[in-house]
C-alpha cells in the first residue's frame, strides 16, 4: 500500500476554503505556491507574518492563507497594512493585490507607500484585468488590448509599475511572470528578508477574461509566450521595464537597496527634536541572510 503525502503547501492553506474560487490556468494560485516556499525557505515565524489584501481575484489570498489575514476595501490594503505595521512593529506585513486594486483605486497609497518607505512587502500579481467584477481595462492593460471597458481596444498610456514603485522611493523592486516559479520564489525569499517597501510584480494569465477576450489561446499558450519573451536583466534601469502588448517582457531583480524605513526615520526626527523624553517607537531586529 503507497503512502499517501501532504502536498507541502497544504499547512499554508485554510483547506476548508478550498476549492478556491480561481479560474483554471489563473496564475494567481502558482504565486502562492512561490510564496509558502519562500516563507519555509527563510524559516518564517508564521505566528508574526500577517498578509493583507483588497478587493478582486488578488484580494482572495489573504482569505487562503492559513494566517493572520485581513481583506480590507478596494484600494486600501497599504493604508490597512501600514497601520498594521505601526501598530505592532514585529510584524511581517505582506500586501497582496492585482493591477487594478493597487494601481488605480489604490494608486496614490502606492505611491505614498513607497515614499514613506514603509516596512512592507507588496506583491502585486498583474493579469492586466480587473478578473473578479467582468474584466474592464486597468492602468496595466496595454494598448491595443481588449477590455470590457475598451471594446475597441485600450488606448490609454499603461503604468510602468516596476519604474512607477522605483522612482517613489521602493528599495527592492523585481519583476517575474508565473513561467519563472523558481525565481519568483527566490525574490520572494530575498524580499521578506529585508526592510523597507519591497515591490514584486508578477505577471499572470487570467485565461478566462483576458487571454479570452483577446483571442490568445490558453493558460499554456501564454505560459509558452512568457518563456518566449522574457528577458532577465538584474540591475536594468526599470525606464525599459515598460510593457508593450505581446512585446518583450524584461524581468529579473531591478533595485535592490537600503534607507531609513518609515519608523525608524520617525524615531530619528523625534529624538532629535525631543532627546531622552522620547521613548523610541520599538523596532524588529531582522539580521539579513548569508
């Protein structure tokens, strides 16, 4: 009789929950099993990792995961989770978001994250459609895409989002797509081992409206073009990171640096301006990995 196993992502799942919603082929799945790997990897306590998420495909992460998990308002993940941070510093904070709920209704808290340099991870899986509420067009969708929203084919600029999380101050920002599953969860790993607001985007199908629409075949058909079309550049100034529809795809570890995170620029200023009557706001100490 053959031993039956636990498939080792399962102690990372609320299994009552599942099956989950996601489409078949959706990416959205494929970056969870990136991430738990990335949480055993780094050896994680998970009673001090908490995973926040908005509204969408994306959002139902946090509802999955078997931890301290809260599924906020559309657009607000950042606000929620930069309050989570403050308020219990020991925290690991992970956001969780699509294209649409980060970079539109959550744009401006993006970018202020990220300004602030807040202690936070933010993985933002971008399908490049808002996949849960009929598939409108986003900041991401590329020109001439399809939409529900665009029916004629988008025509707006797209946010370079890799270049958008940089030039606001991010100190690590990387870019994978679902095809490159040992890199991701490898910048994962590496991105949960240090401070600051940390950006990954990884690009994903969503087979059922986007891919669809636009007549590009299935989830393996655009797993096949991901393979084709990447190029890993570590390092690469993210101005070139800009997508175009179909077109190359540059992917890799692009900034990955260090500054005073928001707490510890707060306790700075205040000790500087108060001295011993201030009690510095308690910080964690995160040693980084050899």
């Amino acid at each position: 009789m053959s031993e039956q196993r636990e498939h080792p992502v399962n102690k990372f799942l609320r299994m009552d929950r599942m099956p989950s919603i996601w489409c078949p082929g959706c990416g959205i799945g494929t970056t969870v099993n990136c991430f738990t790997r990335a949480l055993t990897e780094c050896d994680k306590d998970l009673d001090k990792v908490a995973v926040v998420s908005g509204i969408g495909c994306t959002g139902r992460v946090a509802g999955y995961l078997n931890l301290d998990s809260f599924h906020t308002t559309h657009g607000r993940a950042l606000p929620f989770a930069t309050g989570l941070k403050v308020a219990n510093p020991e925290l690991d904070v992970v956001v969780y978001s699509g294209d649409g709920d980060l970079s539109a209704i959550g744009g401006n808290h993006f970018i202020h994250a990220a300004r602030r340099n807040s202690d936070i991870l933010c993985i933002c899986v971008n399908n490049f459609t808002y996949g849960m509420t009929g598939g409108q067009v986003t900041p991401t969708t590329p020109e001439p895409a399809i939409a529900s929203t665009t029916p004629y084919g988008a025509f707006e600029p797209t946010f370079n989002l890799p270049h958008l999380a940089a030039s606001s101050g991010a100190t690590y920002v990387a870019r994978w797509t679902t095809f490159h599953v040992r890199q991701l969860a490898r910048s994962m790993r590496d991105a949960l081992s240090k401070k600051g607001f940390r950006f990954i985007e990884v690009i994903a199908p969503c087979p059922t409206l986007y891919l669809r629409r636009n007549r590009l075949g299935e989830a393996l058909h655009e797993m096949r073009f991901y393979k084709e079309k990447s190029v890993i550049k570590h390092g690469a100034d993210t101005r070139e990171a800009a997508l175009d529809y179909r077109g190359q795809i540059v992917v890799g570890t692009f900034v990955d640096t260090r500054r005073p995170t928001w707490l510890e620029a707060m306790n700075k200023r205040m000790s500087t301006v108060l001295g011993e009557k201030f009690v510095p706001y308690a910080l964690p100490t995160r040693e980084p990995k050899v």
